[in-house]
C-alpha cells in the first residue's frame, strides 16, 4: 500500500490556479500591447548637427572631421556676431558628388567657424560637421525628365547601393536648378536676416571684408551683390537689352528686401483644391530648363522682378587666389572673395588672415584686408624660384633683347632691369615676363620635358616688388562703386 501524498486544501490549490492563469493572461496582455506601441509610433529621428554644433565643436577643437595635415580652425578672430539670426545668414551650395578633399577648405577651415550656416544639395548627406538639405526633392516636379531620371539614379546609387558618386556633366546639369531654390530655402529657414550670402564648395571669402562691405549698404534696399557676368538678353515689344547675372562661383549676396521683392510674385494665395506649387522656381520653371547656368537664371529673374544689380568686381574675384592679379588697378581695393582656388591654399590664407588680424596695431584694426596685403601671404621673399612653375599667364610679353632667352640666369636678369617686370619665366630658351605680380599655377614637365632634362623655371624680381609695394602705401582703402561696366 502506497503512503499517503501530502496535498494543499482544496480551496488553496484554486488560489494558486488563479493567480497562476491570472499572471500568464497579464504578460500576454503587456507583450501585445508593447509590440502594438512599437509597431504604430513613429520612427525615431535622426539628430543632425544643428547650426550652433559648428562653432562649439570649432572651439572646443574636436568633433570636427579632419582631413590630411590640416588641423580644426581657430575662430578666436572670426566675426562670429554678424552671424547673427536677423544679421547675415551664409548659404553654402555643394553637390552629391563633392569629395573629402574639396570639402576640406569648409570642413578645416572658415566656414566651420559660421554659426548659422546653412548647407544645400541635389542629395540629403553629412559631411564633416554639416548636414546638407536636398532643395532638389523641393523642387522634383521642375526637373526635365532625363535630369529626373539622373537625380533618382544619383540617389538610389547613394541610398541602396552604396556605389559612391563621381563627378560628371550629367550631375553637374542639376546644379542649374539649385539658385532659385536655394534662395526661396533660406528664406523660409530664416526671414529674419538682413543679408544672405551664397558661396560655393571651391569658393574662398574674407569673411571680416565681406562684412564691412554689407555694412556700406542698406539691407532695407532690393540688393544684389557680387561679379557681374553678360546674361541673357530680354526680349520685349520695344526691342531687346542685354541683362547681367552675378557670378555664382565668386559668391551671391541678396539684402532680405531684394528676395521679398523676388518672391512676391509667385506667393499669391490659393484658393481651396488648388495644390499648384507657389515655390518661385515653379513660376520660371521653363528658364531654368532652358538655360545652362542658374547663377544666369537668378540674375534674369532679378532684372525681371526689378533687382538690380549692384556689380563689385574685383572684389568679387572670379580668380582662382594663386592666379589672381595683385596689379596697380585694384591694389588698394579689399579683397572679399575668390573662384576655386586650391583647399589647402584657402585653408592657409585663413590662417595668414588670423595672424594678420591679431598682429595689426590698433589704428589698423578696421581696416580691410586690401589685394596689396596679399603679397604678405604669398611670401614671394621666401621662395623667389620655383621649378617646374608658371607665373607669366597674365599680363605677359616676350623678353625684349635675344641674350635674355638663353637662360635662366639671363632671364632674370633681363627682369630685373626691365622697369615694369616683376616675374618671369624661363622654358625651352622663351623667356617670358610680367607686368603684374601673382604667385602662379605649377608646371609639370611633360616625357620630352623630362626625357631632355628640360623644366620651366619661374622667378619673383623681391627688390621690385617689396620698393612698388613701399612706394603705393594705400593710405586710404578704395571702395569701389558699384558698376556692370566694370567687369572681368
């Protein structure tokens, strides 16, 4: 016979049923209801950079991508309080396609020092500090259809496949519809600003110039500043004119007035049903597919709207820095801005302006950095030869006397007697010399360059150009005024 089991009360055992069933049934409950939160709440948000990151990270030293030898930027002299909100708002444009090396001038350099920038593309990226908005998928349904068909395939290549972007033509035809809604962009991001500055990925500014000039305008007038370039002719009953544009490379500067002036006629109310664009692009939209360039754009749509243009070349200098002409003409006018000039150059010249600010005595604390200053950052002193190097592409002419082609050595000697030489070039017995001082682009030798031992050799006269830089003092800075007849 089996011994008795022990065995709870009865009415015990139903409690420990109940709880028992009681707890299962309510994990059930709690799993359901956990996966039907997480199934219906919106997905979490990615965190971007907002506009104060920059500068933070800028000064604090760290955070900030960098790239080859160059080092993060000290903002310690950057003008920080004119980028105010409701002060100047800097717009950088750049493409899906641009490269670690091209974004390193921004990344490393002034740019990363702007409080309030605003970063704009034909693709939704990070690059370094900066988060780039897309304005094309603003604007999709003014693409042509092969630019559509471009733009899908620049972001499936980006978003799915990972294949990275080169850049080509077809990409670069795509820029074209970036200007108009760049500027109605930025706007919308901040109505408050007085000024908006538009800049490009190879374009250098003096940023402490760039605000002294805005501060000799009034923002309350329809502005539209920078290099002026021949646009399209316009076209009317009364015969045909010719207009200009301001040329995008060397940087756009609209007052807060000339883009409401802009915008006014395409941001008139709809009535209920009509889901037609108000963007300003959509109201030009033919334009803009029509024409190469939307810098050219812009500025027939200014002259359309009423925006004149108010032209400072050469302040704002298509040049590229190295190749800029620092000659008589504008050798005490402020340099503001520069068309792709090489990353680590842009790079060092902002370091050079950081020096030059903190070296300069108090009486010249509100002066502008003048075209006569830069022969300081070149250092022509310091390396008055360069091999395999090209300074006579502006402003030149042959040696006048035959002894000077024979050599180097004959060449410049032949400069430095010459009264308006101020560098030369020696190549396969040519010598060539300059009436203008700039610092040059390289010359690599070519396979008969290199198989015959030949190299171009070039050469800075110092004495000439340190007695003309003494004798022209610039007492007084040259603000030039505006005009499209100057042009370059």
């Amino acid at each position: 016979m089996s011994p008795a089991r022990a065995s709870f009360p009865r009415p015990l055992r139903l409690l420990s049923q109940a709880l028992l069933i009681g707890g299962l049934v309510f994990i059930a409950c709690q799993s359901v209801l956990h996966i039907h939160t997480r199934l219906n709440e919106p997905p979490p948000k990615t965190l971007r950079p907002g506009p104060l990151y920059k500068l933070d990270q800028a000064q604090q030293g760290n955070g900030v991508e960098q790239n080859g030898d160059l080092s993060a930027p000290v903002c310690r002299t950057f003008p920080a309080a004119a980028f105010a909100e409701d002060e100047i708002q800097v717009v950088l444009k750049i493409g899906a396609a641009e490269t670690d090396r091209v974004m390193t001038s921004h990344v490393n350099g002034s740019t990363s020092c702007i409080p309030n920038l605003l970063v704009v593309s034909d693709i939704s990226q990070t690059l370094g500090p900066f988060y780039a908005h897309d304005v094309l998928a603003d604007v999709i349904h003014i693409l042509s259809e092969g630019d559509r068909q471009i733009y899908q395939h620049q972001r499936e290549s980006y978003y799915y496949w990972n294949t990275g972007l080169q850049p080509n033509q077809a990409a670069r035809n795509l820029d074209r519809y970036k200007f108009l809604a760049m500027v109605e962009y930025a706007y919308a991001q901040n109505p408050n600003a007085k000024w908006y500055v538009f800049t490009e990925t190879d374009t250098t500014v003096l940023w402490e110039n760039m605000v002294q000039l805005l501060e000799r305008f009034d923002w309350a007038d329809p502005v539209y500043i920078g290099s002026p370039s021949p646009g399209r002719r316009w076209e009317s009953h009364f015969g045909s004119r010719p207009t200009f544009f301001v040329y995008g490379g060397s940087g756009i500067v609209l007052s807060v007035t000339a883009i409401e002036k802009l915008l006014q006629g395409s941001r008139g109310g709809s009535g209920a049903g009509d889901f037609t664009s108000r963007l300003l692009i959509n109201k030009y939209q033919d334009l803009v597919r029509d024409d190469c360039c939307g810098d050219s754009v812009l500025g027939y749509v200014s002259f359309q709207e009423g925006v004149k243009i108010q032209g400072q070349w050469p302040m704002f200098n298509p040049h590229p820095l190295h190749k800029t002409p620092l000659s008589k003409a504008y050798w005490c006018q402020p340099a503001i801005s520069f068309h792709k000039s090489d990353y680590i150059a842009a790079r060092e010249l902002w370091d050079w302006e950081q020096k030059w600010c903190q070296e300069r005595g108090p009486e010249q604390q509100q002066r502008p950095i003048l075209y006569r200053d830069l022969v300081d950052f070149f250092d022509f002193a310091s390396t008055p030869v360069r091999n395999d190097w090209n300074n006579v592409e502006l402003d030149a002419f042959d040696a006048p006397t035959e002894e000077a082609h024979e050599s180097f050595d004959s060449c410049k000697e032949a400069c430095q007697k010459h009264p308006e030489c101020f560098q030369f070039t020696h190549y396969r017995k040519r010598c060539r010399m300059s009436i203008i001082i700039n610092f040059g682009v390289p010359a690599p030798p070519s396979k008969s360059d290199m198989a015959e031992g030949v190299h171009s050799v070039a050469g800075w006269d110092v004495n000439k150009i340190q007695k003309f830089k003494t004798d022209h003092d610039c007492n007084e800075v040259e603000w030039p005024e505006p005009s499209i007849e100057r042009i370059y």
